[in-house]
C-alpha cells in the first residue's frame, strides 16, 4: 500500500508516485481532510459518496462538455466533434431523444435475446483459453467479449473487426486529464478510422435492412415514433455503444477475476455458491470500478462537504473513491461478493445512468461464472500489467495459470 502523502497537493495531472497503482489510500486520505479537492481555477475533485451522489442527483450538474473539451481536444477535431455528439456527454433535449432511442434498441428483449449467443460465444473463448500456451485473461478472454458482442448487435461482418478494439482504447484514451499530442493524434486516427467504416456499414444496412427485432443497427436507422437520429448522431452513437461496451465490460472482468484471485476465500466462495454471482458482479464494481472519475459543469451554485462552489465550477466525480466510502460500505476495503446492500455508483445515477448497463452485467456474470466453473483453481501467472489511465481502471496484460 502506497504513502498518500499530502492530499492538499494532490493532482490529477501529476498524480503521487503508486497512484494508478492502488489510488484508494490516496482517495482515503482525501476524503478525510480535503473531500473538495482544488485540482485549478474553478476545478474540484469529489471523493465522499454522498456529494457524489448529490452531483448526480442535481438537475444543476450539466453533463455538456463543449467548453470543457474544445481547449482539450482542439477545435473542429473528429475527436472533439465525437466527444461532444455522443449521449454520454449531452444534455437535455438531445440527451433524451438519442437516449430514448438507444434504450429503445436495447430493451430487455433484445438483452434476452443476446443470452444464448453470448453463452456460446464465451464457451468458444474458454475453450481457446485452454489451447492458449501462455493465456492471458485481457487479450485471449475479457477484451474479446465486448467487441463480439457489439459487433453482433450492429451486425457488423467478423472481418471488419479486428481494428475495433484499438480504436476504442484510442479514442477514450483521450478523455484523460492531460492528453498529449500523440494521445490525441491517435484519438484523431481512431474517429476518422471508425466513421468511415460505420457509414460504409450503414449505407449497405439502407440497401439491405436487417430484422429490428435483432438488428440494433436497423433499430437506430429507424429511430422511433418521435423521431430519428441525424447522420452524424448515428455514427458517433455507434462508436459511443462500442467504447461503452468495451471499456466496462474488459475492465469489470478483468478487473474482478484479479481481485479474485488475490482474495482467493472470496473466489472458493464463488465457486461454492454460484448462485451469488449477481452480488459478486456488484461487488466487483464497487470494489474496482472500471470508470474511476466522472466530470460535470455546475449551472448553479452547490455546497458540498461545507464547501460553496460557485456556478461554473467543473466537478470531477471520484466514483472510485465514493464506491470506497466508509460512510456508505462496511469495510469498504474488504471484497464481499455477497455484499449487501450495495448501493455503488459504478454506472452513475439519474437521468446519466449508464445505458448500457445490463448488457455489462450480463456479460460479466456469464464470463465469470462459465471461467469459474471451467477453472476454479485459475491462479496468477507472473505480474499483471495495470492500464497507466486514471480515468479508466483496468489491465493491459493479466498472465493466468489455468486449473
């Protein structure tokens, strides 16, 4: 466990040596002397649950990142232009109409309907996983899964898969706190990349639709009764379902098979029981969220922890540090995979609830329960190598023994 240091100099930027490593004694030390953190002029970071949860909850909390984002990304970009289009950084109205029509596309219907091939898809990954000499749990297994089944819903061809994977991690790579120059050259790449392929997509998809009822591509090209979405909203939605889907779903399984690993009671636990495989997958988000740190804008003023902020003020939602909140979760640092209750803010709260959300969970307790069925003496092969991000927590390389 790392020395937190001296919270009131704590940055984003330039964060503690250890920090991407084990952040929580940081996110501890912070929310015990300075839960509102400066991070600049008119910059905060929030680590107590409660006042993110109030952030959250708040109509005065904008999600909009156009002024946030053009100094950052540059103006006329494809990276800024694709940040600032998708739903996850958009208010209302456009944030309600693109929503409603995502959600309508991915209804519990549809979720249902993606079991059974997920099922498959999963067993067919095992069962390379054991054929692989040196398997590694991101590479060979967790990043597979999403890109599968993203690619399905859109109903995208197998060999027009292989980049998806790298332009995700390149486009969100981006949202980091300081991207550099080549950061953002790659993002730049990975947008212009990503839209030409979609619209070559969508215009076969006009010529040829698919089934609605399965097709999550010919769903969105429909819109609803109340509209549509705009070219431009199409694309970049698209992009936004696959880096959503990538980025959570690799980091929740990636995440939690390592943190099982290392509290091995907790995975014989598991095992013993699968019937707790929907707590376990809760737990695992709180424990190690894949999504560290949220950002909104406030249009009005908010006082959190005793702390005034004025309108204008750019908030940073520590969702890693809240989901460790002693003031919410008993023991917060323990791993408990039949916690309860579990009120974690993994997925966000209110109107900005992840959409994506129960496609995650079913991946992950799929995933987790066929890997530990198949191998419930699966162990750690050698160092694991952690994600540098901050914004995002995950594995760049997880070397297992399988058993």
């Amino acid at each position: 466990m790392q020395d937190a240091g001296d919270p009131l100099s704590f940055s984003l930027v330039a964060p503690p040596p250890g920090f991407v490593d084990d952040p929580y004694p940081v996110y501890a030390a912070l929310r015990a002397r300075s839960p509102v953190q400066a991070l600049g002029a008119g910059s905060w970071l929030l680590t107590r649950y409660d006042d993110v949860l109030a952030v959250y909850r708040s109509p005065h909390a904008s999600s909009d990142k156009q002024r946030e984002f053009g100094p950052r990304l540059g103006a006329g970009t494809p990276i800024l232009e694709h940040h600032t289009t998708s739903l996850v950084f958009n208010d209302p109205p456009l944030h309600t109409r693109v929503r409603r029509i995502l959600m309508g596309a991915l209804n519990q219907r549809a979720i249902a309907r993606m079991e059974a091939g997920l099922v498959t898809l999963v067993d067919r990954l095992l069962d390379d996983l054991a054929d692989t000499p040196d398997p590694d749990l991101i590479e060979h297994f967790a990043a597979r899964i999403p890109v599968e089944v993203i690619g399905n819903l859109l109903d995208l061809p197998h060999t027009e898969r292989a980049p998806l994977r790298d332009w995700s991690l390149a486009i969100l790579s981006a949202l980091e706190p300081a991207p550099g120059a080549d950061v953002l050259a790659r993002a730049n790449a990975a947008v212009t990349e990503f839209v030409a392929c979609l619209r070559d997509l969508v215009d076969r998809r006009r010529r040829h639709p698919g089934d609605p009822e399965v097709d999550v591509l010919t769903r969105l090209l429909r819109g609803d009764d109340q509209g549509q979405l705009s070219e431009a909203e199409l694309l970049h939605n698209c992009i936004f379902l696959l880096n959503a889907g990538h980025e959570t779903t690799t980091n929740l399984i990636g995440n939690g098979l390592h943190a099982l690993m290392t509290h091995r009671d907790q995975l014989d636990r598991l095992v013993a029981e699968p019937a707790l495989l929907g707590t376990a997958v809760e737990e695992l988000l709180r424990f190690e969220s894949p999504l560290q740190l949220n950002n909104r804008l406030l249009t009005a003023p908010m006082t959190l922890s005793d702390v005034a902020l004025p309108a204008g003020s750019f908030v940073t939602l520590g969702i890693g540090a809240a989901n460790r909140d002693p003031a919410e979760f008993d023991q917060p640092d323990r791993l408990d995979v039949a916690r309860r209750p579990n009120n974690h803010l993994a997925f966000g709260q209110g109107a900005h609830a992840c959409s994506g959300m129960n496609v995650a969970r079913l991946e992950a307790r799929i995933a987790l329960g066929a890997l530990l069925r198949r191998h419930p003496r699966i162990e750690p092969r050698g160092a694991p190598e952690r994600d540098r991000r901050v914004r995002f927590r995950g594995f760049r390389r997880v070397p297992v023994r399988l058993g």
